[in-house]
C-alpha cells in the first residue's frame, strides 16, 4: 500500500471488476444505462476500486493530488481500467498511453450527482421557469476543475451519451447519469468548455439504434448544414442597457406610442458579396436607420436557431440559440443593447405553435413522442408539414414558458409576438371532419392550449410587467387581451388581421368603385376598441405573389403612389398601435425576397424619397402628439366626424388624449376627385391648422388642400361648429386646434 492506492495482481484481479460479469461488456458498448454504477469510485469491503474508460488506450496510470503515478489494471480489453484504493481520493486524473502517444484528462466519472433537490422537484412538476440554468450546457467549475456541465430531458431513453468534437463524437466515452424519475441525465466533462461542438447520442428503450441530437437547450448552433450545439457561456456579455430597461415600463403601455419595424434580418441589406449582415452589422446600419425613420421598435422575425432559410425563421428547432447565421450569442446580444442605446425596444418573433421534424431536432427526441402529441389528429399540423406541441404535458409547457424568460432575461429583449396563436386555440384547425380530436367536453376549443397561453401570459407579465406580449390571432376568440383573471388570453396587444384583410381589399379598389365599398374600410372603428390591437402590415402582405404594398395600389403610377401615402396616413391615424414590414416604408415595387435584400436603388428616385419621407412624418408625429397614440387602446380617445360619406369616400374623425392636449381632426378622401368645399361639423369653435398632407409636395404630392382655417357657427354633422375644407384627391389631412389665448 502506498498512500492509499494499490494494484491487484493475479488472484486478486476479480475485485476489481463487478459482480455483474456483463457490465464492462455493456460500458464498452455503450449500452450501459448507469455507467455510475461501474465506473469512478466505488467502496468495495474495506476499500475503494476506481474504475475508468479509456478508449484506445494500452496503459493509464492514475496521478494522485501530489502528481505521483499509480498504474491501473486493464480488466477489459475496450479500454476499462481499475486501481484499488484504500481511501477514495478528493481528486484525481489519469494519464493514458498507447504507442508514442500520450495524453490526460480528468476522469468525469468521481463527480458526484449534480443537479439540486429543488431543480428535480421543480422539473418534475413543471414548474422550473429558470429550466434554462439547470438543462443545457454551461461551462463551470468542479472541485476547481474546468469543464462543462451538461443536462438534457430524455425519460424514454435507455442511455444519453454527450459526443463531440472532444471525444471523437463516441458515444461510449461519455455515457451521462440519470437523475431517477426526472428523466434528466447529466454529466459534468472536465476539459470542455465554450466553442465545444456537441450532441447528445440517445438510445431510446428497448433495442432502437442510438441517434443523435442537438441540445434542446442549447444556447448557440452550428451554421446550417451543420448543425450540432455548441457550448456557450450565459454570462459573458458586459450589458449598458440598464437606463433603457428601467424606463422600459413608460414605453410598452396601451397608452404609449408603438411603432414597429418588422424586419427579416438576413434579407434588410446584404454586403456587396450577397453575404448576410452580421448582428454587430445590422446594429451600426439598421438600428440607426430604424430610429431616424421615428420607429419606437424593431421586430425581427424568428432568430431561434432553424434549418431550413426559406422558412424565415418560423420553423425552428434551437428555441434557446439565436441563429448563427448572423453571428455569436454575444454578437446578438450586441444589437440589443445598440438598439437600447438607440431607445429603440426589440421584439422577437416567436413560434410556440409548432415544430420541424428534422432528424437532429426535437421530433421522438427520446425515440417517443416527448414534445409533441403520439396521435397525428392532434400532433401533426397540416399546413406546415410539422409537429406539435404536447401543451398538456408538464414538461413541454415548461420547456416552452422557460424559454420565454429565457430570451428576456439573457437577451434583454422587450417583448414576444407570439405566432399563429390562432392554430393553437382550435383542435380542427386546418382539419376536415375526422382529422380531429375533440377536447374532454366535446368541443373545437384546444384547452391545453389556451390554459398555457394564459400560463405564459401570468408568467411573463408577472416576470416583468413592462414586457410585451403580442399576439398574431387572426379568428373573432373573444379576450385576446383581457386578463386572464377576467376570463381572457392575458396577451398585451393583438394583431388585427380584420382590419389589415378590409383595409387591403378596400384600397385595391379602383377609386371609382369605392363608394360600393365603404362600410369595408370603416368597419374597423366598430371593433378597434374590443382589443388592445396592432395594426399590422406584414411580412405576410408582400409575399406569396401578393405584391408589394404599392403593387396592390391602383391606377398608373402617380395614383399608385397618391394611393399608398393616403393609405398609410389612414394607418398612422387610426386606433391601433403601428407595425410595418420593411421596404413598404419606401414603397418597393417587387415583392419581398427573403434571398436577396430590398431594392434600395429605388431611394433614387423622388417618389420613393417621398413615401420614405412621410412615414418619417407620420412616425415622429405619432410620437409627439398625445392625441395620436394615448387613446390609442380607448373609445374615448376616438370621435367620429363622418364616416357615411360613401358617395365621396371620404372619412373624418377626432382622436383625443383626453388631457389638456388639442385634438387632432383626420380627414381622408379615397376617391379620385377632390371635394373643394367640403363642410365638416368639429367638436370646438376655433383655429384649426394643418399638421399634415399626405398630398405634400415633400412627398411626392402636389400640396393642394386647405392649410389653416376658422371654424363656422354652422352646424354639420350634429356639432354647432364646423369647417369647411378641400380634400385633394386620394389624400389623408391631419389638423389640430390651436388653444386659444
């Protein structure tokens, strides 16, 4: 015996081997479900015998704390070794050979259980809403040695190994323990750390064949086709954002002006070789443009690590790792803190509704149906060839809550549009008759769903209340953004997809025509208060042979562009928060390509700069007067004038902060003719100045209309005052009162 290690020899050489003769046949295949249970130290009688698995190694010796060696005993010619032990030592490494070649490393298998009681209560039941900090993979320190600790659910499987570039992608060398009935394995590796490519390779129960997948909590990936997880550290970048953060709350409210840039980030602008710009490149071009143009937020569509680029993002299978095609987790998390600094806010497009079924993702991650539904009538959705969540199982609803956390509070981001809220919310979604199973009452409505949807909600908002949570909700479900406690869904704001579908069609309409089409484009003021609504024109608006937004004007291209500018003065006035697709601010004439980047040559030409122009207009007026955006959520905030007027499509209204603030008269006139005295009641007697045209000369337009005027005691439209105004053909005007001295 020399300072507690020993070798047996000859008869002596069955200690060091279990009981079970086919245990090292099961480690040295990689089927071995408690690799703990064999390798590392372990009290046999009076002493310890130290197990290691060395693959391709001839000799290992042990090198206790003083860096003395301690030959082991190969008792499987795979490459398992042994050493008994008199006293279980507090740290050691091993020292391998085979032929010339020799290398060290530090045995994973004497490290201990790693994760906490409360994280395996929490996980079990659900409810680990920081599941991000105990699954994954983070670099860390054990008994002050450096490595990476890694964690993954799997309860179907048999065995999780982690492979990768440090181990020659061999699933034997680093099989992970299982932490009874969480159905999570873990496993700390020294040596490993950030930049570390990896997978975990499952076998699942029974005799499939092991697969490997990437981590569904991993924090950055591999460029695509590649697509392993790579180790990444959470804590490395140096935030200056804390005055934005703090402020954030004034900003997010019903009653603050939101203005939104919804941008693709790898086709806004490309560098002269067609390559995507990085995050930290977007930060110094499109943060700057998007604050000069007078937005008060960027939307970025999904940068959740996907596959697939022509899905823009909406099929993602790495919900915690901002794409790598623009760049690091840092480099990311550089472009919300220039956006901050910018106090411009962020909100991510995010996809809780479904998931791809490509072979390294989530789809039988375990080899069972663990994220999504086993049955396709409820797991499988149609329109997009993916899965779908299992909502009702704890874990999955937590996996999803936690990640909505995650991108706020690693990534600093300001709120979540939460995508296709409408297929979750309905179990005959896109289904024929027999394609669907109804819920426990008999009915249509997917209570899984929405029961995590007001989960989220709670969670986020009881988080942080001056997040944002958006929904894209497209049908009549009633309490979208009511509060959960009173019934509703619990989102701040709504997309209104009525309005955006009426307003389109109204407007691609020939002038002509329009009066047979008038209810169409008021329709919206009877609803926009039932909601806390975005007016969205999307993505989704300009792609798919819809055309451009100019495209869908009508008329040559003078009229085209008096169309679009009378269109988007009607947007900016209307009740509802602002959001608008980029390239649309300028007025691109081809349909988005997410390939390529938007046409910017077109900035050369007057009518383009004039479109552009305006949005800035409307953008900074939006922002500066209070009548325009606080009664934005409120019937109170809102007076109509006139919206009867179908024979000269003209519409008037008052919007209103409620304060001491002067209101503000909108008046648009949508036909091809202009209406030279055209009387309209007003709520008070006064001097009323022009504010805006869209008929502005600076626009593109040719500055007709009236620009300052007096009211008349003449009574009009159920008011004792009124003005009389000219309405340039296909225009919106915005005025205000001036106070009185």
């Amino acid at each position: 015996m020399n300072n507690g290690f020993s070798a047996a020899t000859g008869s002596d050489t069955h200690v060091l081997t279990p009981d079970d003769d086919r245990a090292l046949d099961a480690i040295a295949t990689g089927e071995h479900g408690d690799p703990f249970s064999v390798l590392g130290p372990h009290q046999v009688g009076d002493g310890w015998v130290l197990r290691s698995f060395v693959p391709g190694a001839e000799k290992v010796d042990l090198l206790d704390d003083t860096g003395k060696r301690h030959p082991m005993v190969l008792v499987h010619d795979a490459g398992i070794f042994a050493l008994r032990l008199a006293a279980r030592p507090a740290l050691y490494h091993l020292s391998a050979r085979r032929g010339d070649d020799t290398w060290e490393a530090t045995d994973p298998w004497q490290f201990g259980p790693l994760m906490g009681e409360l994280d395996e209560h929490l996980i079990s039941e659900g409810a680990h809403l920081t599941l991000w900090r105990t699954l994954g993979a983070h670099p860390c320190e054990m008994s002050g040695v450096a490595g990476t600790r890694f964690a993954v659910w799997a309860p179907g499987a048999r065995r999780v190994s982690v492979i990768g570039d440090f181990n020659d992608w061999d699933g034997r060398r680093h099989p992970m323990r299982r932490r009874g009935a969480t159905g999570v394995w873990e496993l700390f590796i020294p040596g490993t750390g950030p930049g570390a490519r990896y997978k975990y390779e499952i076998a699942p129960a029974g005799e499939g064949l092991p697969h490997p997948k990437a981590d569904p909590v991993g924090f950055s990936a591999d460029l695509r086709p590649d697509n392993a997880s790579v180790v990444q550290a959470l804590d490395s970048y140096p935030w200056a954002d804390g005055d934005w953060r703090r402020a954030r709350a004034a900003r997010q409210t019903t009653q603050s002006p939101v203005s939104i840039y919804e941008v693709h980030a790898g086709s806004w602008r490309r560098l002269n070789d067609g390559s995507w710009l990085s995050y930290r490149e977007l930060a110094e071009t499109l943060v700057p443009y998007v604050r000069d143009l007078g937005f008060t937020h960027i939307e970025l569509l999904p940068v959740s690590e996907h596959p697939f680029d022509g899905s823009w993002g909406y099929q993602p299978t790495g919900l915690y790792a901002p794409t790598s095609r623009f760049g690091t987790p840092d480099d990311f998390r550089a472009f919300v803190d220039a956006c901050h600094a910018a106090d411009l806010g962020l909100i991510l497009d995010w996809v809780p509704a479904h998931f791809p079924d490509d072979p390294h993702g989530l789809a039988q991650f375990d080899g069972t149906a663990l994220y999504e539904h086993a049955d396709p009538k409820e797991g499988y959705h149609p329109d997009w060839n993916t899965w779908i969540y299992n909502l009702g199982r704890a874990e999955v609803s937590n996996f999803l809550l936690a990640n909505a956390l995650y991108w706020a509070q690693e990534h600093h981001i300001d709120g979540l549009r939460v995508d296709a809220v409408a297929s979750m919310l309905y179990r005959d979604y896109s289904r024929a008759d027999g394609e669907w199973i109804p819920n426990k009452h008999g009915g249509r409505e997917n209570l899984e769903s929405i029961e995590f949807l007001q989960k989220l909600n709670t969670t986020v908002y009881g988080h942080d209340p001056s997040l944002m949570v958006i929904a894209e909700e497209s049908t009549a479900w009633p309490g979208v953004t009511r509060p959960v406690h009173d019934g509703g869904l619990g989102f701040g704001f709504k997309w209104n997809m009525g309005w955006m579908h009426d307003a389109l069609e109204y407007m691609k309409t020939d002038p002509l025509f329009r009066s047979h089409h008038h209810d169409q484009m008021g329709f919206s003021l009877h609803y926009a208060f039932s909601e806390n609504f975005v007016l969205p024109i999307s993505h989704d608006e300009v792609v798919h042979g819809k055309g451009s937004m100019l495209g869908k004007m009508p008329g040559d291209d003078a009229a085209k562009f008096a169309n679009l500018r009378a269109f988007y003065s009607f947007m900016w006035a209307h009740p509802g928060k602002k959001l608008l697709f980029m390239g649309q601010e300028f007025g691109q004439r081809s349909e988005w390509d997410a390939d390529g980047q938007l046409p910017w040559d077109a900035l050369e030409n007057d009518a383009h700069k004039g479109v552009q122009r305006m949005v800035r207009e409307l953008n900074h007026l939006y922002r500066n007067t209070p009548a325009l955006h606080r009664g934005d959520c409120t019937p109170e905030g809102f007076e109509w004038i006139d919206g009867a007027a179908k024979d000269g499509s003209v519409f008037a209204w008052i919007r209103k902060s409620g304060a001491d603030d002067p209101a503000v008269l909108a008046v648009f006139n949508f036909s091809g003719a202009e209406h030279a005295e055209w009387r309209l009641g007003v709520p008070d007697a006064g001097h009323w100045s022009r504010i805006f045209s869209s008929d502005a000369a600076d626009y593109g337009g040719c500055d007709r209309g009236t620009e300052e005027i007096m009211s008349d005691p003449v009574a009009a439209h159920g008011r004792a005052h009124s003005v009389e105004l000219s309405l340039p053909p296909l225009s919106g005007q915005l005025f205000i009162r001036e106070k009185s001295e």
